[in-house]
C-alpha cells in the first residue's frame, strides 16, 4: 500500500509510471538506477518524485519517439 499523503508537487511511483506511458516497476527502478530520475522523498520501499523532474523526462521521452 502506497503513502496517502505526500507533499505538494511530487508524485508516488504508481503515478509515475502512469505519466511516464504506463511503464513497469522494473523499468521505473531502472531510470533511478540510471541516474535519468532521482527520488525526492518517501522510503526505499515507496519512493516519491518530484512532479517537475517526471514532467521533463516524459517530455524527453516523447521527443525521442517523435523524432
């Protein structure tokens, strides 16, 4: 079960997956192995990302599939 509550402007995991085109967990705890998306605050077993830094990498994302 995920955190409830978390602080404005972040977003859980779950939700970041979402925002990022429904990717895996898997794939999620790899662009934070990778140093591509950084957690902003909650546990080890239910990370938080800053809103802001999910919004950039999906816009990157998409521009990558675009082009």
């Amino acid at each position: 079960m995920e955190q409830q509550i978390i602080r404005p402007g972040h977003l859980t995991a779950t939700q970041t997956r979402q925002v990022l085109g429904g990717i895996s967990a898997g794939a999620l705890r790899q662009l934070v192995y990778r140093g591509q998306l950084e957690r902003s605050g909650g546990t080890e077993r239910f990370p938080y990302f800053a809103a802001a830094d999910v919004t950039a990498l999906a816009v990157k994302r998409a521009e990558r599939q675009a082009a």
